[in-house]
C-alpha cells in the first residue's frame, strides 16, 4: 500500500506541476500563438482532440486504480 501511495503522490506532484505549466501557456504561449496562427486555434478537430486526450487519460488513470497490480 506505501507504494502505491508514493506513485499516486508523484502524480499528483506532476499534476500540479503540469497545471501550472497550462495556466502559464495559456497566459502567454496561447495568445500569441493565436495572434500568429488564427485558424489553426479556431478548428474543431484541435479542441476535439485536447478533448479526447483528456477523456483517455481519466478513463486509463480509473482502470489502473481499478484493476490494482497484477502480481500473483
């Protein structure tokens, strides 16, 4: 069990370091990228794929925590 706790530490710890991260380019690497880039930021397929990158990784993070370690 301590195992599992300092794995899901170290993800939180990436996590938050990785929202951090987003809230910085959305601050600054975005707006710009916009001004350079208008039509690329304005496609459906880039949010939909931001989306579904989301979605995929919630959905592998619930069935690793529900299917546990393999170990016999």
């Amino acid at each position: 069990m301590g195992e599992r706790l300092k794995v899901f530490g170290l993800v939180a710890l990436l996590g938050f370091l990785a929202g951090v991260i987003a809230q910085l380019a959305a601050e600054y690497v975005v707006p710009t990228l916009v001004k350079i880039l208008p039509a690329f930021f304005s496609a459906k397929y880039v949010l939909s794929g931001l989306a579904g990158a989301c979605l995929t990784l919630a959905l592998v993070s619930i069935w690793a925590y529900i299917t546990g370690p393999s170990e016999p």
